[in-house]
C-alpha cells in the first residue's frame, strides 16, 4: 500500500507540471481528502481508494506550492543585485537573493560560465526578467521550464561583479577537499573532484563525451556507490574498535553498534558532494539498513525504495522529471528484480569468484536494460558495447580511484594517494579512449506510450513463468506491441503533408513530412557569434522525437547564421541524401563548414534555381526564386523562395526575401496564391509589402522568430497589414513549435505552446 500511495503522489506531481492545476482548489480538496480518510476507515477498499487519491492531491499540491511565491515587481531597469548561490552548474548559477529588499528570499537562475561555488556570496550588475521556457517543441523539455517547476521564476542577465566566500561550515569542507586534491598536483584532477565531492565543472566537454559514448558517464557522477564506499568503510572501522570490547564481542552486539555509529557518515558525505538525487536516494536506503541491523529486524526493499523517493519529492518534487532520478531508480529496481531471479542459478557456481565475477556481469546488464528507454529518451543514443567498459571502469575508477580520493582527501597528507587515484583514472580514460566504439546515435526517440510497453514486456519476460502474467503477456502486452508499430508505420508512410515550423528562436527551421515517407528539413536556426549548437540542442531531438533519421533532403535558403547554424550538425550525424542551396558562398564560413561536412559525408550538392525541386506524385515542391541569371545585394534575396502543393492545398516558404524580390515575385507572374504564407524574414518591415501579401492571399500566416531578439522583428507594420486583411497569424514565439497538416483538399493546424 505505501509504495502504491508514493506512485500516487508521482503522478499528482506529472498532473500538476504538465496541466498547472490551480493551488487553492488543489489545497482544499487535498484538505478535504486527509480530513476524511479516518471516517472512511472501517470501509476498507473505500478508504484505501481515498488514500491514494489524497497522495495524488498531496504531490501536485507539493508543486503548486513552489509556484505560489514566484511573483515580483519587475520594473524592467538595471539594478544591483546580491545573493548567495545555492546551485552551481558549468552554465548556470541559482543564487538566493538579499537585495535589493524587493526580491529578498526570491531564488533567481543566473546564466554564466563563472567559476562560482555554492554558499558564495555575489554581487551582480543587470536586469532581471521572468524566466520564460525557450525552444517550445514536442519532445524535449526545457531547463528553464524545470526550473519554473523547481520555483526559480526569474533570471538575471548581467556581469559579476564580486564575489566573497560565505561562512557555510558544508562549504568549508568542500573547499578544503578541493584544494586537497588540487594541491597534490595529482593527474585528472578534474575527475578526481568529480568522483569524490561532485564538482564536474573542470571537465572538458571531450571527456564527458567519451564517457558518454561508453555507457561509463555514471561514473563520473557523485551517485549511491560513492556512499556506500564511504559507509562500508566506517561501517568496517567501527565493527572493529567495537570488536576489542569483550562485552561488545561476546554478545554479538558489534555488528549492532557498528551499524548505529556509522549512520552519520553517509549524512555528512551526502552535504559535501552536493546533495545530488542518487546519493540523497542511497543514504536514506543505508540509513533504514543500518537501523534494520540495530534493531535486528529484516527491511523491504520495496518499502526502503518508496521511503527514499518520498523523501526526495517532498524537498525537490521537480526531481521526478529529471534523467538523474529516473535512472538512479530504474537502475536499482531492475538490479534488485533481474538478480532476485537469477539468484538460484548463481547460487548454483560453486566457485567464489566465478560466481563474483557473474553476479558483477549480470548486476551491470540488468542496470543496463533497465534505463534503456530513459537513456534513448534523453541523450538519444545508446553503446551495446557499455558492459565491456563498465566492467573495466567501474573496478579501476569507480572502486580504485574513488577509493583512494576519498582516504586522500580528507588530510594534508594524502597526496601519495591522491597521485595513485589520478594514475589510476589517467590510465582508466586511455582504455575509454582505445574501446571507444560501438556507440549508436542518434536513434530514435521513443514515446511515453513506447517506454510503458518496453517495460510492461520485459518485466512480463522475467515472471513469464507465471501463468497469470504469460496470459498478460500473450493477449494484452503482445497486441499492444503490434498496434504501436502499426501506428508508427502509419505515421512513417503517411499519406497527406505535414510541415513543422520548429521553434528556434529568432531564426527559421522547418520539417516538412511529405506523402510516401518523404524527408525535407529546411534551414536550422541558430544564433550568430553563439556557441550554441542548435542541432544538437533543438534540431535533432525533435528530428528523433519524430522518428526521423533519414532526410531526404536538407536545404539552407541562405547562409545566414540564424538559417544555417544548425545545420552542420545534422549533416554530420544524421542519413542525408541530398544537400540543397541557392548558389555557392564562398565568404561565408559556416557555409563552407556545411559543405565540407556534406563532402566529408559523400552528401551530393546541388544549386537550385527558379523551376527546380521535388515532384513526388500528388506532392511538388517549387522554387520560385532565384532565377538562373539573378544578382544580388545582400543574402536575403539570396533566399530560396519554395512553393509546396498537395492537391489543392499551397504552402509559400518565401524565407528571407526583402521588397524588392516581393515586387519581382509578383510582377513576374509566377504563381504566389497559397493557403498557407510563411511570412517573409521574421515578419520584418522590410518584406511583407502589402502587394505581396494580397498577391498570396493566405487563409493562415505563420511567424517564425523571437520578439526582442533583433530590434524591429517582427515589424508592427507588417502585422498590421496581415490584421488588416484579416489574416491570422500563428508565431513560434509564444506558441512554441507550429504544425500544419493538409490532406490535399483542407488544412489545420497544431500550436506547441507548453514546456
């Protein structure tokens, strides 16, 4: 029953992040339902049924709650702002607020690459804005939509300005290890730090790559092993001083109050390495262990399992939506469930390290299979090889190495140690680096509906010997299975056309799903002078969200950065049949880098003109521009200009054309009605001339771009002219991702405006 109450206030935690259910009812009937469970007692089922719709109402309360202090006044102006930072990541800083007195207490996300530890006190110099998700697309999840949930509603952009160590005795402790382990002059102290106090800010971005291709990144993660290495070591320590007591011996009472006295430790480590969601999940599991063996009684792992997620919820209830918690669980249950039943046939090896050796072989495969889905749902990829390098890693880095960090650490005078640890993990990351093979990616992104199946199959595989869950298995799980991949195969070989106006920010990016499997991604977003890679960030997981690794054709309109710069990842990553551009650019770096990848790739590259494109039975895919002898001015009127026609249906993607190429569009004669108007470059002043528009006539207008991004985009002008002819307009900016699907003979659409 309790642990059925805990995935009870799972979903009312899901309900409230996905549907923001409004707090005030969602309290009073929360309230309700505890006041009346202790009526309803002598009805068992009634009580029980009460019960766990009062958890559900408990866990989105918890979220709501986080909601209900978010607001603050917000002048729009510079201002100087203190706080003490509470989160550090490589990108992003959480800090609490002290001043000024308007926002004390507010807890406000910091984007910066600043070196800053958690329990420093900063001063920052600029504005504060409410924090709004970004990159609305169905199938990923933005952090600044986490962090809404976390109840971190702001964000300040700015520049440092000082910062000062605070008095945190927990920071002090994590300071002195750092400079421990820095000051040894110790090989890979940046892993060094990662592996005992959490801090993986000194990675460089290759070594969390290798490891993530090896299926080794857990490794570098603060996580339940680390913990149960320190507790096992002070948990051995202690048996042995109690030993030397007769009374203690003789009794049997060693193994008791070993247990007792080792129960700080594990707290402590937990507080120094961060307080990350597997090492709060294990020291909650040891506690109860450890207490088990004081009060010799027998856990259940169940229970201890459920206990731990509670606990964890109620603090960070936003935690249920992250990959951390979600691996760290699945992993353990999958362990526990897949070696409770092989445990007869292990138990039959007689030899000791035989059987060792085959229990750490199976202990690794079961985690494997168990975060399968979540793992392809989150990094899109997956290495079968991963068993091979955990069984190399996880001995030398994971015992090894952290071993000897942790005894190294804690004095001045473990350098020795420390040196070894990074010999160790110097010598662990070349044999990474030598089997780095086997790596798939990107694959495809499955569904929630997809991943219930997989584990709805797999679990029915262990208990098939069951009769009941064989019958399960054949007449429900099995006809499920069939039924996904005939509606997967449906949605792959559709019959109509769908075009997805991605949501990338200030620039453009489209996919367009034609009849007959048919692939076309058109330009990729992206932000000049910016590090971020759109395709890898954007692009790509909506691509694999849509079950695409194939395209048929990837066509940049022009060699703009907001256009192009997502570009080049895709060639380089995914199956792509034909490049396409308007002309060759040799000034422009980064479309040179994408046809070098196209190149590299064996991608062939072809010029289109006016005339050239797709004809694919009832779909055609136009250019109506540029013409064979154009010149231009500038590489907006560069722009391929593209007319897509299913039936009866038209859609205008004119990209980034200004007036001038409106005017020879329209003057020219070439067909330009559609029922559908990408609206030309951002819906800039610039473009959208009102000949233009009247010429296309479309039913809808769609607005890719970022309002605030580039000054004047979108022009109010030009959506006046659109108003004035009472055409609609769906932006990307405050809708999120935009989808328009057309039979041949209608159209609709879709708006993507959630997380």
């Amino acid at each position: 029953m309790f642990v059925a109450a805990v995935l009870a206030f799972c979903c009312g935690i899901a309900l409230q992040a996905f549907w923001r259910l409004p707090a005030a009812p969602l309290v009073f009937a929360t309230l309700g339902a505890v006041v009346a469970i202790p009526f309803l007692f002598r009805w068992g089922k009634s009580c029980a049924l009460l019960t766990l719709a009062a958890f559900l109402l408990c866990g989105a309360a918890r979220l709501a709650f986080l909601e209900m202090g978010q607001a603050a006044p917000d002048d729009g102006r510079e201002a100087l702002y203190e706080g003490i930072v509470v989160e550090s990541s490589p990108r992003v800083k959480v800090l609490s607020l002290s001043g000024p007195a308007a926002w004390k207490g507010m807890r406000v996300a910091f984007p910066s690459a600043a070196d800053l530890d958690v329990s420093q006190t900063v001063r920052v110099f600029g504005k504060i804005r409410p924090l709004v998700p970004a990159f609305r697309n169905p199938g990923s999840i933005s952090w600044k939509w986490l962090r809404k949930l976390e109840g971190v509603g702001y964000e300040i952009k700015g520049k440092v300005l000082s910062a000062t160590q605070g008095n945190d005795p927990v920071a002090y402790v994590r300071r002195y290890f750092k400079q421990n382990i820095e000051r040894a002059g110790a090989p890979r102290a940046d892993i060094l730090k990662a592996l005992t106090i959490g801090d993986r800010t000194a990675i460089p971005q290759g070594t969390n790559d290798l490891f993530l291709h090896t299926g080794t990144s857990h490794v570098l993660a603060v996580s339940g092993f680390n913990v149960g290495v320190i507790s096992g070591f002070f948990f051995l320590l202690a048996r042995a001083a109690f030993r030397r007591v007769r009374r203690f011996r003789l009794g049997g009472q060693d193994r008791r109050y070993a247990a007792l006295v080792t129960i700080p430790f594990p707290f402590v480590f937990m507080l120094v390495a961060g307080a990350g969601v597997s090492v709060i999940r294990a020291t909650i599991m040891i506690t109860v262990f450890m207490l088990a063996l004081f009060l010799q009684r027998k856990t259940h792992f169940y229970n201890t399992l459920a206990l731990a997620a509670l606990a964890i919820l109620l603090v960070y209830p936003h935690s249920l939506l992250t990959p951390s918690f979600q691996l760290t669980f699945m992993s353990l249950l999958f362990i526990v469930i897949c070696m409770g039943r092989l445990s007869p046939v292990l138990a039959k090896i007689k030899s000791r390290i035989l059987r060792w050796s085959s229990s750490t072989v199976l202990t690794t495969a079961a985690a494997t299979l168990g975060t399968a889905p979540i793992v392809l749902y989150y990094f899109y990829g997956i290495n079968p090889l991963s068993l091979l390098h955990n069984l190399i890693t996880v001995p030398l880095m994971g015992v090894c190495a952290t071993t000897l960090g942790l005894v190294g650490m804690l004095h001045p005078w473990g350098r020795p140690l420390l040196v070894l640890a990074g010999y160790v993990t110097q010598a662990n990351v070349a044999l990474l680096h030598a089997l780095d093979v086997g790596y798939l990616y990107p694959l495809i992104r499955p569904g929630f509906s997809e991943i219930a199946l997989y584990y709805g199959l797999v679990t029915a595989l262990l208990y098939v010997d069951r009769k009941p869950v064989a019958a399960l298995l054949f007449c429900v799980v099995m006809p499920l299975c069939a039924l996904q991949v005939c509606a997967d195969y449906r949605i792959r070989f559709n019959t109509g056309l769908c075009i997805h106006f991605i949501d990338v920010g200030a620039g453009d990016a489209a996919l367009i799903e034609a009849p007959g499997g048919l692939r076309i991604l058109i330009d990729g977003g992206g932000f000049p002078g910016s590090d971020f890679d759109m395709g890898k960030q954007v692009i790509a997981p909506f691509l694999l969200y849509r079950k695409v690794r194939t395209l048929d054709y990837v066509i940049n309109t022009h060699p703009h950065a907001d256009h192009i710069g997502g570009l080049r990842y895709i060639m380089q990553h995914f199956r792509v049949s034909h490049l396409v551009t308007s002309g060759f650019f040799p000034q422009e770096r980064a479309f040179l880098a994408l046809v070098d990848a196209a190149r590299i790739r064996g991608v062939p590259h072809l010029i289109w003109k006016q005339g050239d494109g797709i004809d694919s039975g009832n779909f055609r895919m136009t250019a109506l521009y540029p013409a064979r002898d154009s010149r231009w001015d500038n590489l907006n009127d560069a722009s391929l200009v593209f007319r897509v026609r299913l039936g009866e249906t038209t859609f205008l993607l004119p990209a980034d054309i200004t007036t001038g190429v409106e005017e020879h569009l329209v003057l020219s004669g070439v067909p330009l009605k559609s029922d559908v108007l990408k609206l030309p470059h951002h819906g800039s002043g610039s473009s959208n001339s009102f000949a233009f528009i009247y010429a296309v006539r479309p039913r809808l207008g769609v607005l890719s771009g970022a309002a605030g991004a580039i000054k004047n985009l979108p022009s109010t002008d030009a959506l006046q002219r659109y108003e004035a002819l009472s055409i609609p307009i769906l932006r990307t900016d405050t809708q999120g991702l935009i989808e328009v699907r057309s039979d041949g003979s209608g159209i609709g659409w879709k708006t993507y405006g959630g997380r």
